[in-house]
C-alpha cells in the first residue's frame, strides 16, 4: 500500500471535480493507478493518450508506486 | 535567467527581443503564437491556458537548450501564457538571434513546434455559440 498525492489537468480535473487528491493504492505501478482512477472518475481518455510524471519529473507507467510521491497525469498537450 | 517561462499576465515583447541583442548576430527570427477567433469550424470568443507549471518550465527550458545545441544560434527565448486570453493577445513568444538567418529561422521553428508537442500547457477554448471545451488533441 502506497500513499501519493495525484494531480489532475485540464478535462481530467474537471471530470474528478478536483485538482488533486491523496489516494491510498496497492497499485503495482502507475499505469494500474491511472485505471483506477479512471474507473473512479469516469476519465474518458485511455492511459495510451496520456503521460505520467512523478515528482515534476517524466516517469514511466510500469514505474512502481512510491509512497509520498506527487504524481501527476498528463492528458494530450495543447499549448502554442 | 531561465530562457522559457511562463506569463499569468499579457507581456511586452520588445524587452524580449532586447535581451537577444547582439553585436555578432546578423538575424533575429521571432514567432509570435495568437488567440484567433475560430477553430475547427467554429467561431471562438476567447482562451483559457493551463499549465503544470513544475514540469512545462522544466521541459520548455529543455526545448530552448536543445535549440541552442542543434542550431548554429546565439540565443534563444521562449514565454507562454496562461490564463484568460482575448482574441488577439499573443499565446507563445519565441526569439532566436543568430549570425545568419538559415539557422534562426530553423531553431525558431523547432522551439515552437516542440513546446507545442512536449510542454504540459492545455487550452480550452470558449466559443461564441456557448460552451467551452480542453483541446486534447
């Protein structure tokens, strides 16, 4: 059992209702997490459409879950 | 001085070029990225841009420097919004200063290019017939 605060942007966040959380998992790593959450929540984007960071930094989705770790959810970028 | 940041707020963009000032450079290249008023079809009243912002100053810093290594460049500078933008207000300023134009044209196109593809900002547009929707493209 893990214990992470997740961050969520943009229509993730409007569809959690909120811009983070603290979640206790026993994920096995960040892409079961995601699902989870997704499952929670309701997301509509799959985990292939989206990117994953872990403490501010780009991780990998079969990164294990590291317990006081920020991760935040990264759905398709628009900027420019 | 970072070489990427983000603006909450509309910013001058003559200090900007004025911070690429150089006597070698015999070119300036300048992008500048604008709110218009349609999208796909549909007429657009304005934007909203989202930033995680750790990670897109982190990342933006990172296209700025790849620039610098892979383009025969003196300098660069990139700054994006966030926000509530009108139409017309500028969304993404980049400015590259270089001996010659082949390269500042060529290291512009890739910071805007990437920061479009790489750097964790979102838009929402507000469109004129009601409603607002996240580009998740």
């Amino acid at each position: 059992m893990a214990r992470v605060t997740v961050l969520y942007f943009a229509s993730l966040r409007d569809a959690a209702g909120v811009a983070g959380e603290t979640v206790d998992s026993a994920a096995t790593d960040l892409r079961a997490l995601y699902d989870a959450l997704r499952a929670r929540h309701g997301f509509a984007l799959p985990v292939d459409r989206l990117r994953v960071a872990v403490d501010g930094a780009f991780a990998r989705w079969d990164d294990a879950l590291a317990d006081g770790s920020e991760v935040a959810f990264i759905p398709p970028v628009s900027g420019g | 001085m970072p070489r990427f940041s983000l603006s909450p707020d509309p910013f001058d963009t003559a200090p900007l070029r004025e911070a690429l000032d150089d006597a070698r450079a015999g070119a300036f290249a300048g992008f500048e990225g604008r709110v218009r008023n349609h999208n796909d079809g549909r007429a657009v009243d304005g934007l909203h841009y989202e930033a995680y912002a750790a990670l897109a100053e982190a990342e933006g810093e990172r296209v700025v420097a790849e620039a610098l290594e892979r383009f025969d460049i003196l300098d660069a500078r990139c700054v994006h919004r966030t926000g509530d933008l009108a139409i017309g207000e500028i969304a993404v300023w980049v400015g590259v200063a270089a001996a010659h134009r082949d390269a500042a044209f060529a290291a512009c196109r890739y910071i805007i290019d990437e920061v479009k593809a790489r750097v964790p900002i979102w838009k929402r547009e507000r469109y004129a017939e009601g409603g607002e929707d996240w580009q998740h493209p």
